[in-house]
C-alpha cells in the first residue's frame, strides 16, 4: 500500500508539467539560442530581387529537452543607426519561411537582419548573429547595352569571345558584377573566372523573362589596369533542343555585362557592354549540349583575358536591341556546379590538347 501511495504523489507531482506540454526544468536551465539563419534558402545571399518577397529561416539549439518556440523577433536595419523594420515580438512557432513585412526594398542595397525568440518554458534567447542579404538591380537600373560580334554567325560554328579592358581610378572598396546572355556564358577578370556554376543564366522562357546573375568581383579587380572577358555559347537560347530544333529563341549570341565599382572615397565606377567591346573567335570551334564540342588549340589566343593583351586585331562589336517582351529577373535558385564539364554546350574545364592538333569531344 505504501508503495502504491508513494508511486500515485509521485505522478502526481509530474502532472502540471505534463499538462503544460513542458518537462521539468530546473532552475539553472539556460536559455536557447539561435542559429543557421537563412534569406531565400542561401546563407548571406546577394543579387536578390528588390520587389520579390523575402522568406527568412532559423533553427533554435538548447541545452534543455522539450524546448519549443513560441514567439520570435526579427529586426532588420543597413547600418548602426539606420533601422528598416522591427516585427515586435510575434506569437508563433513559426521558424521556416518567415515573410520580410517591411518596407519595400531598394536596388543594390544590403540588408542586415537579426533573430531572437522566447521558448514554451519562459526563457529569451539573445539576439542571433547577423546575417544580410543585399538586392540586385530594379527594372530601369540597367545601363549596359545588349552587344554581339560582327563577324560571321553560326550555329555550328565557332564560340565568340568578346574583351574590353579599362582603368579603376582608386582604391576599390567593393565591386558587384551583374550579367546574363544570350546563350550561355562563361565571364573572367583578369584572367580570373566569374563565379563557379555552370549554365548560366539558366533556361527560362527567354521571350518573356530572362534571369541575370550577380556576383561580388571585389577580389578580381585591382587599382590600374584591368580587363573583362566572356565567351558565350549557343545553350537553349539559339542550340539545337528536342527533335535538333535550333534558333528557338533568337539567331545571335549577345552579352550583358554591367560591373559597378564603388571606390573607398565613396566615388563610383562602372563598365559596361558597349560598343567599345572587341571580339574574335578562338579555340572552341563547335560547342552545344548534344553533340559537344571541337577545340582547337591551334587557335588558342594566350593572355586573351589579361589586361595586357593587345586587341587591336579584333572585330568590333554591334549594339542588339533588346527584346522588348523579355523582362530581366534576379536567380532565385542554385546553379549546378561541377568539376569536370561546364556548360553552354561549351565546356569549360577543357581537356588540353597539343598546340598542333585538334581535340574533339562528346558526351
């Protein structure tokens, strides 16, 4: 019987706890934290659309068992003393695709944002680690102007490249390179490759949206000369697609091509794709996704994406008109990545063949 009574105020004594959906926690428990803050899926993304939502993510880490969130608090701001937006403290477990609410978002902006939650038994978290995302260009924020070589075009012919060196006139604080295709591109400064995905900018319906990529070159660039380059390939836009179909989307590779340099006086440079562009041909005789590609290293043209090089020998370029339907549209998904193949039907990552002979290649 003494048995039985001590079991029963045993349980008892858990009963409140369990009615709560809490388990006893004693009285040095420490507070949850935060951690694993995420914009759009990606850890500090930038290039994000200024009139597309924001979703924000975060994970809560205890010490403690049975730990929930009950309520959060998210406030965002550019600067020290610039807030943009505070949520106050909101009633909810909801910690997945949480909605920016703020005000609406400017181009070429980064946002800096920050956490914090209470949990089911009482106990605040400290605010979480700042994270940011930063916007890329509105609609009317493109200067660049659409180019294509001159020299005779072909869907079965060689890979042009385009070049165009230029002066940065200070100490560079930071530079963002916005860019997108006609076809598939491959960029570099310097010598040095743009970003490490491949395909880009990606397939999407070119007649009405087309996506462009952004990418933080602070890096790439120094004080002086320096040189942009790019090859652009046939990809969906204009390659062969199901049943050998080609020019679907359009008959010309083009490049777009818009770097802003801000410089450490607060001054801003930019270089765009013009008609002061040159273009050539090179090695990459033949290149799409279904038959691969011919190089020739005969035609390889050493330091082509070095500020250094000597264009002089190049064709000029023209300026296309854009598609007027085609609306410009921030990535909002990863790139594919690799280390062996790249892309554009061309395929980066080349295998190298001797200088007197020609290497075919098919996957």
């Amino acid at each position: 019987m003494n048995r039985i009574f001590l079991l029963s105020f045993f349980l008892l004594g858990l009963l409140p706890a369990m009615t709560h959906g809490q388990s006893p926690v004693t009285s040095n428990a420490q507070p949850p934290g935060v951690t694993g803050l995420l914009c759009e899926y990606a850890t500090n993304p930038i290039g994000l659309s200024p009139t597309a939502p924001v979703r924000l993510c975060w994970q809560i880490v205890s010490d403690e068992k049975d730990v929930l969130q009950t309520d959060y608090e998210i406030r965002v701001f550019t600067g020290r003393d610039h807030p943009v937006w505070n949520s106050s403290m909101v009633g909810s477990g909801q910690s997945v695709h949480v909605p920016y609410r703020g005000p609406a978002l400017s181009p070429r902006t980064r946002y800096y944002w920050q956490v914090r939650i209470r949990d089911n038994h009482g106990h605040s978290s400290k605010w979480s680690q700042v994270s940011y995302w930063e916007t890329g260009l509105g609609e009317n924020d493109w200067s660049a102007k659409w180019i294509t070589p001159t020299t005779p075009d072909s869907t079965e012919g060689p890979v042009p490249m385009l070049r165009k060196g230029f002066r940065v006139n200070g100490k560079i604080r930071q530079a963002r390179l916005y860019i997108t295709a006609h076809g598939l591109y491959e960029a570099s400064l310097n010598g040095h490759r743009v970003g490490d995905g491949w395909f880009t900018p990606g397939w999407t319906n070119y007649h009405q949206r087309l996506q462009y990529q952004v990418y933080d070159v602070t890096s790439l660039l120094t004080t002086g000369a320096n040189a942009a380059a790019a090859i652009v390939g046939e990809g969906w836009y204009r390659g062969p697609t199901y049943r050998g179909r080609k020019n679907i989307y359009g008959d010309t590779p083009g490049l777009l091509f818009q770097l802003e340099i801000t410089l450490e006086d607060g001054s801003r440079q930019t270089v765009l794709s013009d008609d002061s562009w040159r273009s050539s041909d090179g090695p990459i005789r033949y290149s799409e996704f279904f038959n691969g590609e011919w190089y020739d290293a005969r035609k390889e043209k050493a330091g082509w994406q070095t500020a250094a090089y000597d264009d002089a020998a190049w064709a000029p370029v023209k300026i296309e008109r854009p598609d007027p339907s085609s609306k410009l549209i921030a990535t909002d998904a990863p790139w594919s990545k690799s280390t062996k193949y790249s892309s554009r039907g061309l395929s980066s990552g080349h295998q190298r063949a001797r200088r007197s002979s020609t290497l075919a290649r098919t996957w």
